[in-house]
C-alpha cells in the first residue's frame, strides 16, 4: 500500500481541485459547442480550457499543476532526488514540435522546479493516466522512489479532433456514456496530479490509500473495443485477486465510459462477466469531455474527493439504459459512506488498466 | 536475478539476432528495409503491410526473438509476458504523415489516425502472439537503460514470469531498433543489468 493524496485538477470547470469538484457537485459540464472547431468547419462540443495560456498550453498547465501542488505538499518533496516524476500524455505539445512533442516541456519543469530525476512520459493511449499512476506505485513499492508525482495532461488539438472525425467516433451533441443515444465521444482538454508517497506526513490533507493495479491487453484489435471485454475482465480480475479483494468489497467503480456505442457496450460485458453489474459506477467524460492521457488522472482525482466527502457523483449525459448488459449508473448525486473505488480505463492497442483507492 | 535471454538489433542497414547477422540491407531492390526483413523471416502475415513504420519495427523485432526463443508461447501463460518499450519520438513519424493527410491532402486518413500513438505497436505484438500480459510505452530524451532495468525487474517481481522490452528508434527513414526478452531465475543467458543491456542493444548513437 501507497498514500495517495494532494489531487488537484484545471480543467474548464476549474483552476484547482476544490474548483472542479463543486462544479462537479452541482452536475455542470465543462462542455460547449465551439464554433468551426471541426475539420470542415462546423461547429463541435469540446471541453476546452478558454482561459489564456499563453502559446504553450501544455507547458502552462505543467507548470501551473506544480504549483499548485506545491502547496499541498511538503515542497521539498518536489525536487527531492527521492521523487520521481511521471507525465502520463498521449499527445503532449503536439503543435510546438510534432517529432519530439515532450522535450521542451519536460526541460521547462526539469528547470523551473530544479527536478533531481528526469521525469519518465508514459504514452500509453486513453489508459496513460491510470497506467502512470499504477508504475508510481511500483516504484514507491520496489523501493526506487520514495515518492512519486504523476501529471496527466493533454490539449485539444486539431490533429486529435480531426482524427476522431475521420473515425466518425466525435459525438454530434455533449457525450452520453452509457446512455442509449450516446453516438460518441466530446474531446476535453485538462491537467491532474496527484502524490503518491511511503510517509503519510508530506500531505497537508490526509491521504487515502492506493492498492497496486494492473494492466492487460485485449489481444484483439487496435481500434476497436474487444466484443468481450476480455482485456478489461482480466486486469480487474488481476487487481482484485493480488490485492485479495472481493467484487463484492467495491462500494464504486469509476469506469472508462468514452461514450462511443462499443467502448461502453464492451465495459458493461466485461463488468458482468466480473459480478459487479450492480456496483454503482460513473463516467466523468459528462463532466470533463475525454482528455486522453489526463483522463485516468482527473478521474482518479475526482473518486478521492468523492470518497473524502462520502458522495456518489452523477454520471452526467445518461438517461436510459444503453448496453446489452445492466449497469447501476448512478443517475443522481448521492451520500453514501464509500471506502472502495476500482477505477478502470480502456484505450487503442487493445490496453485496458485498473487500479483501486481505499480510505485508510 | 533475472537473465537477457534473446536480444536483436535493427539498425540502418545491418540487422543481428543475438549478436549474429541476420541480414545486410540490400540497395538495388525497391522493397524498404523492413519489407526486406519481413520477407526474410518467411513469415505469413498481411496485417503487416498496413503497420506504419513503428509498429513494423516492433512486430519484426518481436518474430526475430521468436525465431531464437522458440519455445517462447509454451514456455508462458498467455498474460505471463509483459511488453515494455520506449522511444524518443513518440509515434512521430505516423503523426507527420497523418497531419499531411488534412494539412496537404486535406482529407484526414482514419488508417493513418489510428497509428498515431506510441502503444499501437504493443496492441499489434499481442494480437499477433494473443498475449494478453501487462504492456507500457515511455518516452524519454534518449535511450534509457536504467528505465528497462528497473521497469523491467519491477514487472518481474508483478506477476509477469518475461518481458519482451525494446527501443524503438523509427523517424524520417532512420532506424535504430533494439529488442531484448528478459526472463526470470531458471533461465539461461547474460545477466540482465545496465551494462549488458547497453552491450546488447548496440545503439551507437544512443548510448
């Protein structure tokens, strides 16, 4: 076990982590039609950051997140030569240099921050976020670091809005994960961390616990969902059997839910093949759009706040049942006591990875 | 401790397999360097001609060790291999040709779209081999040893019994591949530390 804590989140629904879960509370979306955003001109719903960040928006939310950290942190930890920094990103700054798109914002944090070790970018599609925090664990466990800080961050780009065009997978209307209309996903942009640490003292706010996860590939095919879930199956089965947790012990699954038809259809198979179709289970991407590699971190950061405050969050987009198999999607706010969240992610190349958050 | 039991080198015009040569590039025919290479292995199979140049890279990488590793998918259970791989561009070289595709072309190609991530070549070595095992894809500023050591023994020590890791050095034409299975006590081969890794993977701009 790893303490987990000091989340924090700027999306458009928000420049810090208190920010984004009262937005999150009260069901606002950080989703809006965005005029002419679309390949051919036509307007898109996209969760898009309006704030000014200057040219370099990946850079500028790298180094914003840092600093707000650092104040929720022991901030020595953050140069500390026993800390190890994990980007997760799919894209990075795609626009600044397209055939080396993270050196010049990992050099900006290396320097601005006075890093020790250089930080490791874990490109590993929509399951990025869920997968760097996972390796932060492992090397917190395996002894190599003592703490870890893992930063998801992905901006919108025309390159990523008009390949998800071109794979007619963008949704015409704000994303419905599970619901029987959804017809896609809304791209969002956004920046997560969180601290994953051996000593509980270097929290201002008391941590949760984090139980080591685990990745599995579909081995089916590298766009499409797998018509068994089978990947997802087996890297929760593997969390939950080498943390000798029962399906039944998960009070909340934060799932992947992207919206499209065979993502969500896939999620609802593997979840009944594992016996957890009645565990209550959001999306977040209602809330934040998919950013991609932040989307693990954000969602993560999001099921800590929900388990701090005891509250089950809205799926946000859904209204009726949309996948052959049933899923308790928590369709309204809701208190209720919550210890465990297994929270899930699936991606292209058939990755699928899962990790699970406990109170202490 | 854990042992390098196979390893291959991929690089611009001189492929070995376990320090041996495999194939010299050749320069009078009109096949590219890996076609040539796919073709030597007498391998059967099409969905190679629609991989981009990464994913090429890590698919004959992966058959090369095959090839002298030959009781590889016996010897583990189908999740017991873990893939770990990292490069220094990312999935560059399909991000420029499908940004020419809407930029140039002005038709954004789907076929390309779908390459233009690092971890598609891992999804291609899994169904290829129906390997449903752990998988990672970094990136870091250059080769980085100390990453697939404590990475790889890190997974070793998880639950997965070999790791099939790589480097994969694939942009504007240039080449500089290296893979390298890594197995557990019991295995035979060289110990599997910084120094053999960089011995093995014979990046000689890298390391």
């Amino acid at each position: 076990m790893t303490y987990i804590g000091a989340e924090e989140i700027i999306s458009p629904l928000g420049q810090n982590i208190q920010e984004n879960f009262k937005s999150v509370c009260e069901n606002r979306s950080g989703i809006s039609l965005v005029t002419e955003a679309g390949f051919n001109k036509e307007d898109i719903y996209l969760a898009k950051i309006i704030a000014d960040a200057g040219i370099f928006k990946f850079e500028f939310l790298l180094i914003k997140i840092l600093q707000n950290l650092s104040a929720q942190i022991d901030p020595s930890c953050i140069s500390s030569d026993k800390t190890i920094v994990i980007i997760s990103s799919t894209k990075g700054d795609l626009d600044r240099n397209i055939a080396d798109p993270f050196e010049p914002s990992l050099s900006a944090i290396v320097q601005k921050f006075k890093l020790a070790n250089q930080p490791i970018v874990v490109s590993n599609a929509c399951i990025s976020g869920v997968l760097a925090i996972n390796a932060a664990n492992n090397y917190i466990e395996s002894g190599f670091y003592e703490h870890a800080i893992v930063i998801g961050c992905d901006v919108i780009s025309d390159f990523v809005l008009f390949g998800f065009q071109s794979l007619f997978a963008v949704s015409a209307e704000p994303c419905a994960p599970f619901d029987k209309n959804r017809n896609g996903i809304s791209l969002g942009e956004g920046c997560s961390a969180v601290v994953l640490s051996k000593t509980k003292e270097i929290f201002k706010n008391a941590p949760l616990a984090l139980l080591s996860g685990t990745s599995a590939n579909d081995a089916n095919h590298i766009s499409g969902p797998s018509r068994t879930g089978e990947g997802l199956y087996r890297t929760v089965k593997k969390t939950l059997e080498q943390n000798d947790i029962s399906a039944d012990s998960i009070d909340f699954i934060s799932a992947h839910g992207t919206a499209t038809v065979f993502n969500d259809e896939m999620e609802a198979i593997a979840f009944d093949r594992l016996g957890m179709s009645t565990v209550p289970l959001n999306s977040l991407k209602g809330y934040f759009g998919h950013t991609l590699g932040a989307a693990g971190v954000i969602e993560t950061a999001i099921s800590m706040q929900m388990m701090r405050n005891d509250l089950l969050v809205k799926s946000l987009g859904y209204s009726e049942p949309g996948t052959s198999n049933s899923l308790n999607i928590t369709t309204e706010n809701q208190s209720s006591e919550i210890n465990t969240i297994l929270k899930t992610a699936s991606g292209f190349g058939g990755c699928n990875a899962s990790l699970v958050l406990r109170k202490l | 401790m854990s042992f390098i039991t196979a390893y291959c080198h991929i690089g611009e015009d001189i492929c070995t397999v376990n320090g041996a040569v495999f194939l010299q590039k050749k320069q009078d025919v009109t096949d590219s360097w890996f076609k040539q290479l796919y073709k030597e292995l007498a391998i059967e199979y099409p969905k190679f001609y629609k991989m981009d140049m990464l994913a090429q890279a890590g698919f004959i990488g992966s058959e090369l060790i095959k090839k002298v590793s030959p009781d590889l998918s016996t010897r583990y259970q189908d999740d017991e291999i873990a893939l770990l791989f990292a490069n220094q561009q990312s999935s560059a070289d399909a991000d420029i040709r499908f940004q020419d595709s809407y930029l140039e072309k002005k038709s954004p190609s789907p076929s390309l779209f779908v390459y233009t991530l690092p971890n598609i070549v891992l999804g291609e070595i899994a169904i290829r081999n129906k390997w449903f095992g752990e998988n990672m894809f970094a990136v870091f500023p250059k080769f980085a040893p100390e990453f697939i050591i404590q990475y790889g023994s890190i997974l070793l020590k998880t639950g997965s019994k070999a790791v099939l890791a790589g480097w994969l050095g694939v942009l504007d034409g240039k080449v500089e591949v290296s893979l390298f299975l890594i197995g557990e006590k019991g295995d035979d081969g060289i110990p599997f530390n910084k120094e053999n890794l960089i011995k093995c993977a014979d990046l000689r701009d890298q390391a």
